[in-house]
C-alpha cells in the first residue's frame, strides 16, 4: 500500500509520498549508524537540551500540528491537541528524569574479588520502530524521547494513512536541531521493513499495533536475534460491581469507549456488568452513547469522529456482521451521522458466547461488548478468558476490593474507578497476546540499553 493522507471527514486524498528507493533506505541505516557513533558520547545535558527543544518548538506549532492529525486519520481537533500536549509532557519528563535513571549503579559483591562492580546502563545503536495510526505523534514520543535519553538513535516506519504526520516529525525534529541522522522517517514497504529488521546496524524493534503484525516484526526481530518490545491489542475489561457509582461507570465507560472514534488500544471495550446492577448501567450507558455528536471533527461540538480509514471502517461492519451471524445480538444506537465521512454508528453488542468469534476479538472503533454476569469471580474469569491483556478497571465504592480484583486480573495495567491510567511517569505495556515490554518511565528508557557489568579486581589478589 501506498503512503497516503486521504483526510477520514472528506474522503479526500490529500497527499501522496513515494516509497524510498533501496538506496535511500541504505543511505538512512548508514547515516544512522554514524550519527549513533556521535550520540552515544554526548552527555546527558546534551540529550536533555534536544528533547526540551524538541517539546519547545512543538509548543509553538501545537494548532498547525493538531490540524495534520485531523485532515491524516481524523481525530477531533480537541484530542488532537491533547494528544501534543502529551508528548510534550513526555519529552519534558524525559528530559529530566532519564539522567537519574541512566546512572551507573554500584554493587556490593562477596564473590567479586574487587568487592564491588558497577552496572552502567549503554546505548546500543540504532532502533528500529515501528508504529499506528491512531496516536501519530504520540507513539511516536513513546519511544523516540527515551531512546534519545538513553544515548540510541531512531529510525521510523509508520503507519501508510498518516505520512504527513511522519513528515511533520521529521521536520519538527530538524527544526530543533537535532543532527542528521538522529531521527530518520522513512516511506518503506513492508519488504524493505524486514531488510531493515535484519541489517546488523540496527539493534532493537519496537512495535506498536495489532497482534498480526506483531507476530510477523516479532518473528522478523527473533530471526535475527534482536531484542523487541511488542505494544499491540487489547479487548480491555471494564467491571462494573454492585457496589459502584453506576450512573458514574456509565458515563466514564461511554466516553472512554468512543474517544478516538472507539480506535485505541487501551479502550475499555468489554463492559462486564453484574447482574444485580446490570440493567441501571446499561440504560445509562445507553443513554451516553446517544448524546454523542458525530460530525465535523474540527467543531468544537463534536464528540464522535469518523473511523481513520475505509477499510477500517468496512473491517468493523464484517466483524459485527460475523458476530450477529454466530449468535450475538447487535444493537445500533441511532445518531445522526453526516452522509461524507468514515462514521458508524455505534453498536452495542449482547449475547456473545464463547464460541462466538467476537468473544476472542478486540472490535477498533465505536462497538461494545456488554456482558451480564453473576458476580465478582464471574467477572474476573471473564475478563481473563481474553487472548489479550493490555489493561482494564475495575468499577466499586470499595478500594481495597477493587485492589484484590485488579490482583486477579491477567493485564498489564489495571484502573479503579477510572477507564484507563495514564501520563509520561505511568508505565505502559501488556501481558499475553498483547505483547511485551514496555513503554514510558524508566522502565522504557532501559528496554533498549545495555546494562553494562564493570568491576575492578586486583591483579595480585
Ligand atoms: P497494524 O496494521 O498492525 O499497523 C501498525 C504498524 O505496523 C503500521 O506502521 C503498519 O504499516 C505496520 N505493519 C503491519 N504489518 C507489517 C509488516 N508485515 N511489516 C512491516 N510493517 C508492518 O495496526 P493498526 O491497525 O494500524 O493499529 C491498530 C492496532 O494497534 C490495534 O490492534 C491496537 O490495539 C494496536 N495498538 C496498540 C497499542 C499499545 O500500546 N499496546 C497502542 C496503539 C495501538 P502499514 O500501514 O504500512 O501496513
């Protein structure tokens, strides 16, 4: 496929980039690698003063950068500034923190002659990564600010519907005055990508995005025994307990379920009701779900934005479709739409069995899956019978119990009373088919270093 920014609200293409010729592809792994060599003997003051630069100079372009969002995948303007917003927030935590986190660390030894040793965390060279639509700039940051911190440099793939936000990147990037080779974005096919996996000049992959393709970059990356972190699906939980504010769960379930149009990894998107509240929470989500407004995505007034693409839009319908025809019963809640736009109309789904493909699928875009069940250990077996485990919440008027069921549940990332965590000093990641390592804090800034075993003996003893 092409890169090709065809604007979701329109449905007109806007722009097209070629693919990088082989020799472009070359020339960026070879100006990586010497920009590396550079990099990696800058102190850390010298990284710190790009990435503040970098947050700067995004600081000052917030609207024009927010609008590229929209018109690429079709965000609303509003999440698409917060969206910058976080990144900057993330590359000024980066820029402060990761110097504390990158500090050699001495041990005591009683096998060690020298009775001590050092463990120096090192860059190792070039990351490859690898990333989605649905947060451009966001994931992005996730992994680019700490890999600068740690003294790596980055190369890009993105996704092929958000090429002017990679080019955007790109040129934020120069602008900030970060040398050639430092960040470079590149236009690839998914040919050249395994060629890149497998030049011995990179040293690490980062994927974010869906199980699919993570078990081909992950299988790519383990061929050539390079280390990977994998972000990808999730069909997170939401568990709603007697004892909630249930008006309140709704609410928060609602909105967290269409942010993005429904199209984010961390969304909560099966609600798990017990049955003594079942009925309350569903009029209400019901009910929230009905007052959104799907629209012009640049309008203050809109809440539901078109799906980021035809197919994906098309892929959903097909996956609802399949669910209704193995049992499940689809119950589309009636908004105004405008007829141009990638928009759906949300879908509630109930009465999905465990024998019905959809029990097993995580559903990109404004499609809940509501299920009654008996009781808290009822939930939580639920929740785990998911193939994924990214994150999930736990609604309840008891934080303690909400802390025994957060315990219990097979996920990465567990919320009380809230639909999601989140922030620059949150660590992000999964468990199970939802991939591995993880992202942000300082657990991210040492996914890709070497942690570097110094000691210093006495030759005569
Ligand atoms: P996707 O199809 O897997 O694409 C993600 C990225 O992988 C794109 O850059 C895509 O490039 C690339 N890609 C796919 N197959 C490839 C291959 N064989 N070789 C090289 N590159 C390949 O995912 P998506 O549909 O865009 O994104 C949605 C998925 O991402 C959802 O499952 C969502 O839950 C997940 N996600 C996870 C997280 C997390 O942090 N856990 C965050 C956000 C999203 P092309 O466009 O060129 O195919």
């Amino acid at each position: 496929m092409a890169y090709r920014s065809i604007n979701p609200f329109t449905e007109q293409v806007e722009q097209e980039f070629p693919f990088a010729s082989d020799a472009e592809v070359e020339s960026a792994l070879q100006q990586a690698h010497d920009a590396f060599e550079t990099w990696r003997q800058t102190s850390h003051e010298h990284r710190s003063e790009l990435l503040t630069r970098v947050a700067d100079e995004l600081h000052d372009v917030r609207d024009e950068y927010a609008r590229i969002l929209t018109a690429d995948m079709g965000k609303l303007l509003v999440e698409a500034s917060a969206e910058i917003d976080s990144c900057e927030r993330i590359l000024r935590w980066y820029a402060e923190h990761a110097v504390g986190y990158l500090q050699p660390q001495v041990r005591p030894s009683g096998s060690y002659v020298g009775g001590s040793y050092e463990v120096v965390p090192t860059a190792t060279g070039v990351i490859y990564i690898v990333e989605p639509w649905n947060f451009p700039y966001y994931q992005i940051v996730r992994v680019l600010a700490p890999q600068l911190a740690a003294g790596n440099v980055v190369i890009l793939k993105h996704a092929s519907n958000v090429p002017r936000a990679a080019a955007a990147w790109q040129k934020l990037m120069t602008r900030a005055g970060a040398p050639e080779g430092l960040f470079t974005n590149l236009f690839v096919t998914h040919e050249q990508s395994a060629r890149i996996i497998a030049d011995d000049r990179v040293r690490g992959v980062a994927l974010t995005g869906s199980e699919a393709a993570g078990a081909v970059i992950a299988g790519q990356a383990a061929q050539s025994l390079k280390k990977s972190t994998m972000e990808l699906g999730g069909a997170d939980a939401l568990i709603v307990l007697e004892d909630a504010e249930v008006e309140k769960a709704a609410r928060w379930a609602a909105r967290g379920r269409h942010r993005n149009a429904g199209q984010v990894c961390v969304a909560s998107k099966r609600m798990i009701v017990v049955d003594a509240v079942y009925e309350r929470f569903v009029e209400a989500y019901r009910q929230a779900v009905r007052e959104l407004v799907a629209g012009d995505p640049t309008a203050p007034e809109t809440t539901l934005a078109p799906l980021s693409s035809e197919a994906a839009r098309k892929g959903l319908i097909e996956q609802v479709e399949r669910a209704v025809a193995n049992g499940a019963h689809a119950e589309t809640v009636e908004i105004s739409v405008p007829s141009t736009g990638w928009f759906m109309q949300p879908v509630i789904l109930t009465g999905i069995d465990a024998d019905n493909p959809a029990y097993l699928e995580e559903f990109f875009g404004p499609v809940t899956q509501l299920y009654r069940v008996a009781d808290e250990d009822a939930a939580v077996a639920l929740a785990n019978s998911s193939p994924y485990g990214l994150g999930g919440s736990v609604f309840t008027a008891d934080t303690a119990r909400g802390r025994s069921v957060a315990e219990r549940l097979d996920t990465g990332m567990v919320a009380i009373n809230r639909p999601a965590l989140g922030g620059p000093d949150v660590p992000f990641g999964g468990t199970k088919r939802s991939g591995y390592g993880r992202e942000l804090t300082d657990l991210g800034l040492l996914e890709f270093v070497n942690l570097k075993v110094v000691g210093v003996g006495d030759i005569d003893g």
